[in-house]
C-alpha cells in the first residue's frame, strides 16, 4: 500500500496548523502569568531551590504524603509566599524560591523539620542560581538555535538548492514550535518548567530532523533527476514512500529508549527526555508530511508560472 502524501497536503497542514496555534496560545498565557512565553527554571531566573527527602521514606514508614498546604503556610510565616511547591512521590519535597542565604536556608530547613517532619539530611540538594547567569543561559542558548539554524540554509542550500533548504528550516520551525507549544500548555496545566536541558533538546530536535528530511530530499533529487517525464507530485510521492520505512523504524527505535529515560531516568532527565521525544515525533511528521508537500506545492507553482 502506497501513501498519497500530495493528495491529503491540506489534511498534514491543518494538522499541525491546530497544534501550533494551541501551543501559541499557551504561550500567550504564560507569557502573561510567568513573564515568559514556556515557564522558566531556576537556571533562567535566578533562585535557589531546595529538595528535601522524608526520613520515614528512606525507611519506607511514612504513613502520608507531605501536605502541600502546610508547607504553603510555612513559607508565607517566611515571607516567601510567591515560591513554588512541589510533591514528588508523595514524600520528596521540592520547593523553588527567591535567593536564600545560608542562614535563611537553614532557618526554613528547621521550620520544615520541626512541622513537616524530619528530613533525611543526606538526600538534602541545594541550588542557587544568579538572574545574571540564567540571562547569559538563555541568550547563549537562543544564539546556538539561531547559527544552527543558518548553518543548516547554507549547508542545504549548497547540497540542494535554496527551495529546498528554505522549506527544510520551515519543517524546523514547526519541530520547535511544537516543541515549545506543548511545554508552554504543560507548564500551565502541570508546572513543567525548562531549563538549560530543554535548549540542549532542542538543539537535538534540530539535528535529528534536519537529517531525516536530508534523506527524503535526497532521495526527491535523485527521482527528478532519473524520472524526468513523472510530475512533480508524482515523484514526491514516490520518493517518500521509499524512505517512509527508513524514516519511521529509525525514529522509533530512537525514540524507545527515551520513553523509558522518561520513565525511570529520575527527575534530572524526565522533561528532557519527554522534549526529545516530543520533538523527534514532530521532526518525523514533519519530514514526510510537511516539507515534502510545502516542496510539491512550491514546484508545482513554479511550474504554473513557466506555462
């Protein structure tokens, strides 16, 4: 069985039109709650976050989680109202605040002790992150995106010609955005922040989908040049059914073992993973559906306008 791909183009882009604008418009939200279009961590706003564990969890006693709402009143008598809770586990306590120094930490891990319950001190993990290094985080961050993304042009643009290096960074852009999309709406719903990580991800997603889509265009180029007398549509449909096994078993079996880095690589790696995951599933959609339809379309107006 073949796949018309030309043939359901609007199908593919109304597709990816919807969970765009659903991403978008998270990102208008959280821009308007967080000052930020996805939710920032600690690495770009500056903070310190704390991490304490249950004693009891250690030695697997502990009755109940930790209530959330105690630990709420603990901070406001702190004058730290604004911080950020969260429950993992229902005994592992997580809570992101403003800059504390030592004595103000110490003072919050006492109070924590004293009404929660004691914690064990050697699963305790401090971080302390400065606004300015967070900036230069993002800024750098943001910089590597934008020169792989021309490198990429140029690159593609030498190996192909420009529509199609021009249509390969679209299919980007549309990895990316949905990317970002989904965290945006996670942040929101579930308080999923990134960090540093989520850029390295991204990153990543570049990398994977700009080779898928390689293979695809390589494979367009070399049925243009060997079926001369095939319609452009044609000859794109063909070209993705060639590669469309290639392209589906390579991204699921690297998107396998992040599934399970997802589900027990610990917290550190969980979201970083879910971006990778999330990404390389847009970046082979995007691929077969996206950039070879937008090249079909493109070729075919190109063609209209010579007759």
């Amino acid at each position: 069985m073949q796949l018309n791909v030309i043939k359901w183009e609007r199908l593919w882009w109304s597709i990816s039109s919807l969970i765009i604008l659903a991403g978008i418009i998270g990102m208008v939200i959280s821009y308007s709650t967080f000052k930020a279009p996805l939710r920032p961590g600690l690495d770009f706003i500056g903070g310190t976050r704390l991490q304490l564990q249950l004693a009891c969890a250690v030695e697997k006693t502990c009755d109940q989680p930790i209530d959330t709402g105690e630990v709420r009143n603990i901070l406001a008598a702190q004058d730290l109202a604004g911080s950020t809770i969260q429950v993992l586990e229902g005994n592992i306590l997580s809570i992101r605040t403003k800059t504390l120094d030592v004595d103000k930490r110490t003072q919050l891990q006492q109070e924590l002790n004293d009404k929660i319950g004691p914690f064990d001190p050697e699963t305790i993990q401090i971080d302390t992150v400065g606004p300015t290094i967070g900036k230069e985080l993002f800024e750098s961050g943001i910089l590597a995106l934008l020169v792989s993304f021309f490198g990429i042009i140029v690159y593609l643009s030498i190996r192909f010609k420009f529509d199609y290096a021009f249509f390969a960074i679209v299919a980007l852009f549309h990895d990316v955005l949905v990317t970002a999309g989904i965290f945006s709406i996670l942040g929101l719903v579930a308080g999923v922040e990134i960090d540093s990580l989520f850029l390295v991800s991204l990153l990543t997603i570049v990398g994977f989908s700009v080779n898928d889509t390689v293979v695809i265009y390589d494979r367009i180029r070399e049925n243009f040049e060997g079926s001369p007398d095939l319609s452009v549509n044609q000859v794109i449909d063909i070209s993705v059914n060639e590669t469309l096994t290639r392209s589906i078993n390579t991204s699921f079996t690297t998107i396998l073992p992040l599934i399970a880095i997802f589900l027990f690589g610990g917290e550190t790696l969980k979201y970083f993973a879910l971006a990778l995951i999330v990404g390389f599933t847009a970046g082979v959609y995007s691929s077969i559906f996206i950039a070879s339809t937008l090249l079909a379309w493109w070729r075919n107006r190109q063609e209209l306008a010579k007759s």
